[in-house]
C-alpha cells in the first residue's frame, strides 16, 4: 500500500523563523523515493528534494533540510530562516519500485510567512 | 526557459462538450503524467505514460483519455466534461520509472473551468 499523510493543513510563522513541515509514509516495498514539492499561487510544482530508500544520512542543502526517521516512518521537511517567498503549498510525495514509481502525493500543507 | 508546457493556462468549456489539454516537453523524458488536482487537495495520478505504453489508474473515469503522438507531446481528453471535471490539470514528466532521478517536473497546470 503507497500512503502519504500530511496532518498538518496550514502552518504560519513570521519571517527568520524556522518551520518545520511533517509527512508520514506508507509503503510496503523496500526501494522507494520521497519528495517534496512546492506549489505556489501560480500553480506549477516545482520539485525541492528527493531522498531514496537506501539513503543513511539526512541532508541539508542551503535553507532545507531534511530527517527521515524509517522506525516511525517520517519525512519530515524544514525550512530554516523562512522567507516570505517561501510562502506556498508544500506537498510531501512518494513513489515505490513495486508501483512502477508513480508519484503520489500527500494532501498538502499551506505555509504562510508574515513579514 | 519552461521545460514542460501546457496549453492552454485556462479553459472553459460547455458541460458535455469535449475538450482537449495539451503538454508538450523539452526534456525527451520517457514518461508523462497527467494529475488532476480539485481546489486544496492533492494532485491525482489519472495515466502515464512510459514512451507509448499506456497506463491507466484503476479510479481513473472512463470520461478521460489521452493520446502521445510522439516523445514531446501528450494530450488529455475530455470526452463529456461534467461540473466534476473541473480542476486543475497537472502534466508532469520523469526521465523513466526505473532511473534512480525519479522525480517529475510540471507544467504549469490548465485550469478547467465548466459551464
């Protein structure tokens, strides 16, 4: 079974705070990626990071980082210093070997950054 | 420079009356999606495509359709738009399902609008 989970609808913080955004997974297969995306108001999506099943190290690249902890299942994203321009709808998605890696997405979390 | 394009940005269309959406790609990736996406909710896998075989998600109406001619195009068709239809309409390529750089890039969605 491939499941996304997002709990969180909508977060605010004000601008130089950091956020974290949480995801929950679900698959049954054993080589698998997760992502995150960001949508903002002009709708495309645009792709932020991937980690892979077999990775052992969380990462951070400029302002993101990224922690999945596979005992509880968790991707959880964070933003550091948040800008207002970080404002968007923030996807958490995975895709499986056994499912032909088709992407699917969690529901969303919508970040609102006050200046 | 935009790598996946979609036309139009905007789309009205009678209810019943069919209605085409097109992609096109600058990537030369071996799949295309097509997601549906309903106002704050998650994108939903309709099809894709891996080179010309096509694949059809079970929950996927039987109202859409779609069409790859060549490696850079695809087209979504609504063949009897109802009042349901109307959505955000996401295309979205990945190099091939089985690369390890799975990650798909958008287009900027056609927004569907039905009257």
């Amino acid at each position: 079974a491939q499941k996304v989970t997002q709990a969180q609808t909508e977060i605010s913080v004000v601008e130089k705070e950091d956020v974290t955004l949480d995801c929950v997974y679900e698959t049954c297969d054993t080589t698998y990626y997760l992502f995150w995306y960001k949508q903002p108001p002009s709708g495309e999506l645009v792709f932020l990071i991937r980690r892979n099943s077999f990775d052992e190290q969380n990462e951070i690249s400029g302002r993101y980082s990224w922690n999945v902890q596979k005992s509880t299942s968790s991707f959880n994203f964070t933003i550091t210093a948040s800008q207002v321009v970080d404002s968007a709808v923030y996807f958490c998605a995975l895709s499986e070997a056994a499912g032909g890696f088709k992407t699917i997405f969690g529901a969303g979390t919508r970040l609102f950054v006050k200046a | 420079d935009a790598m996946v394009i979609q036309n139009p940005r905007y789309q009205v269309t009678q209810f019943g009356k069919p209605v085409t959406l097109s992609c096109s790609q600058t990537l030369n990736h071996n799949v295309m999606y097509w997601y549906q996406q309903k106002s704050s909710q998650a994108p939903k896998l309709l099809f894709h495509y891996y080179d010309k075989d096509f694949n059809n998600e079970a929950d996927t109406p039987d109202n859409f359709q779609s069409r790859r001619p060549n490696t850079s195009f695809c087209f979504l068709d609504i063949r009897s738009p109802g009042l349901g239809d109307a959505a955000m309409y996401l295309c979205a390529t990945s190099r091939a399902e089985t690369a390890v750089d799975t990650e798909a890039f958008f287009g900027q969605g056609t927004r569907l609008t039905v009257v």
